[in-house]
C-alpha cells in the first residue's frame, strides 16, 4: 500500500473527528453550498462528462450503461436539489435514543454518534458522487469516495465542487475525498482499512462488486448481493390490485434492485393466472413459468431450477403457482436473497402472517416492491440497501449511518 493511499486514511480519520462535533447549521450550510457549487459547476462538470461518455462509446458499452453515465442540465439540477433535501433532515448526530437512573445514581444515556470513516465504492453513476457525499457530512462521517473508472473524470469534478463548498462553510475538505487514481488495486487496500483508518465499507454496483466487496472486506460492509423479490398474489387478492401492482413491481424499472423477478400464484386462485400472464406479455415482458403456468399461455417459456434465483434486470419474470401463503414463504426462504418481498391479499391475518415470517429487509402488503427506496420511506436519499441483520438493514440513509454511545454521569460511585 503506497504512502499516498494512507495519507487518505488519515486524513480522512482527522476530518471525521472534527466532522463529528460540528453543528447541525455548519453542516447544513456546507450542503447548501454544495447544491449552489454543483450548479455553478455545470458546464465544467458536463465538459468532463462528455469525455467520460466518449470513452464509453468507443468500448461499445451497453446503451443502459451509458444512459447512467450521462449528465446533462436536467440530471444536475436533480444532484443539486438532492443535497438541499438533506440539509431539510433531522440532524441523526447526538440523538438521545435512551436515558435511566440506576439505584446507585448514576444516569447512562445511549445517544447517537457518527460511524466515522466511509468508504464509498460504486459504478458508473456519477450522481452517488454527490449524493454520498452528502449523506455522510449530514451524519458526521468523513467519506473516501471511489468511483467507477468510466465516470472518473466527472466524479473528479463533482467532488472538487463539494470540497470548494467545504470549505466555504469552514470544514476540512478532508471530509470528502476521491481515490485520485482508477488503480483497481486500491479497491482492495480500501477493503483492507486503508491502515485501520475505514471504519464501514459501503459497495454500490453490480454483482461482480458486491461479491467482491463482500468476500474480501476486514471492516463491516453495507451491502446487498442480488435483489430477488418476489410478489405472492393470494387466493384473497383483488385481481384488478394485483394486476397493477405486478405489472408496476416487473415493469416500471426492470433494472432495479426492487424490481420484482418471481410472481407467485396461490392455487386457490387459479382464475387469476391467465389474466395476469397476458397482462404481462402485453408489456413486452418474457414469461418463463412452471408447468401450470405454461399451460394456461403457450407464449409461457419453461422455467428452470434457475430461474427461480435469478436476478434478471431486464423484462423477464418467472411465474409460480404454489399452494397458499406457507408455500410461498417457504419459496422465497429458499430462492429469494432477502431483499423485497410483497402480498397481495385482502386477507389481514394472511398478510401479517406474510408480513411477520418473510425474512426479508423490506416486506410490504399490497404495495409495489419498487417501493424499496430511501426516498420513498421518507430518508431524503440512501446510500444503498443492505440486507444484513447488524445495524442496518433495508434504505440506508443518514439514520443509518451513525452508531451510539453510552454515556454515564455520576457522582463518586465505586464499584464495591
């Protein structure tokens, strides 16, 4: 590890400690800044975006690929307003979360404190630039950003607006900082602690990158591999709702990692299969099912094993029909990656029973699982979903990037 990816660290490690006792308004002036530096940066930052795209057109990338890249007035008017929706957040820093006396006297609060150091790694959008950035200033933590090498050059633009509004509101520019090279060995000195000096690794990208990420970390990881989610439309679902609600969960962005793979059917309501199967095929969406499934539509392809666990990101669903709410949990145990998983029932005690035994992060009863979104809960923004059970799990947004602390206040106790 070279001395200038340590320097990093640790400048990045005395940030943080100033970063954790600053002010709820030094921090939401710095955003304010930044919203105002991004927008006076726009023309520099579309410049360097241009660049960025050419080089991806000349590797003959993906259309999708380059539509995430790309920047344009619209798409940064959007990053700015991003930050100013995070200056309007509740300060998460310093939160009493619980307070008591014990018999002895002696008063123990848990409040909450900043992680510390971020470490931010993430593909091709250059937009999580700002908005990581952002949601680690708002919680205290200083954040060390490594962007994709297809969008560096924007990202370097981006991040030197961020630093210019840093220090305009009196903060170390150290609170954000950019890995200056494309070097795919830094990834795993980042993953290693940069010296004890990363104290939470947050990946956002593909598959290749999360397992990587997940595999090779030595500090704890925000994260989620695969979002296989799943929508079970019970024997006691309204067909009209659940028409609307798979078609929106499959369909709306298939690219997502909310966007809904498997369809489950309970057997109950076998009526409910065909008008579903058309309603999808008439959306330019490919339908691989079971047999059942591939007897009421000739259109249906057959299913694999596979299939069942697959993450598709494109307009492909696979479609099963099962026996009842404790198969369809017993499905999505089994095939599903604990992501997003959604009932439709009219049932109530159906759906808590779904609601309470689902082992997901985010479950939800007659909603979309396209609803699985920071800003849809109310966060403001997210760095990410994760699907850990430790300290985060589902949007991670500023809340979530702080810990606690206990702190007691007596007056001469001793332990006998």
């Amino acid at each position: 590890m070279n001395d200038a990816i340590l320097e990093l660290g640790q400048n990045a490690r005395r940030a943080a400690r100033g970063l954790a006792l600053a002010s709820s308004d030094q921090k939401n002036k710095a955003l304010s800044a930044m919203a105002a530096h991004i927008r006076n940066s726009s023309a520099d930052i579309i410049a360097a975006n241009q660049k960025d795209l050419a080089a991806a057109k000349a590797k003959n990338l993906k259309a999708a690929f380059v539509d995430r890249l790309m920047l344009n007035k619209a798409r940064i008017e959007a990053m700015a307003k991003g930050l100013e929706e995070v200056v309007q957040l509740n300060d998460p820093v310093s939160r009493v979360l619980e307070k008591w006396v014990r018999p002895n006297g002696m008063e123990i609060s848990r409040i909450t404190v900043p992680i510390g150091v971020i470490g931010i790694i993430y593909e091709s959008r250059p937009n999580v630039t700002a908005d990581a950035g952002a949601l680690c200033l708002k919680s205290g933590n200083a954040a060390i950003l490594r962007g994709g090498s297809d969008s560096f050059a924007t990202s370097q633009v981006i991040v030197a607006a961020l630093q210019a509004a840093l220090k305009e509101a009196g903060l170390d520019v150290n609170c954000i900082q950019m890995v200056p090279s494309i070097d795919r060995e830094i990834v795993g000195a980042m993953l290693t602690g940069l010296g004890g000096t990363i104290d939470l690794i947050v990946p956002r990208g593909g598959k290749t990158l999360v397992a990587r990420v997940q595999n090779e970390a030595r500090v704890p990881v925000f994260s989620h591999l695969e979002g296989i989610c799943h929508v079970y439309v019970d024997k006691a679902a309204d067909l009209e709702m659940a028409k609307s609600i798979v078609l929106n969960a499959k369909m709306r962005r298939t690219g997502i990692c909310g966007a809904a793979e498997t369809i489950l059917i309970d057997r109950a309501a076998i009526q409910n299969l065909e008008p579903i199967i058309r309603m999808l095929i008439d959306a330019k969406c490919e339908v691989r099912g079971d047999a059942e499934t591939q007897a009421a539509d000739s259109h249906v392809i057959a299913a694999t094993e596979e299939d069942w666990a697959t993450e598709y990101e494109d307009a492909i669903v696979s479609i099963r029909v099962i026996n009842g709410v404790e198969e369809a949990i017993a499905h999505i145990a089994k095939y599903g990656s604990q992501h997003t998983d959604s009932i439709v029932t009219a049932d109530h005690k159906t759906a808590e029973k779904f609601l309470s035994e689902v082992d997901s992060a985010i479950v939800l009863h007659n909603a979309s699982t396209q609803f699985a979104d920071g800003g849809e809960f109310g966060f403001g923004a997210e760095i990410g979903i994760a699907t850990g059970k430790l300290h985060a799990r589902g949007p991670v947004g500023v809340d979530q990037l702080t810990t606690f602390k206990y702190q007691i206040r007596g007056n001469g106790q001793i332990r006998p």
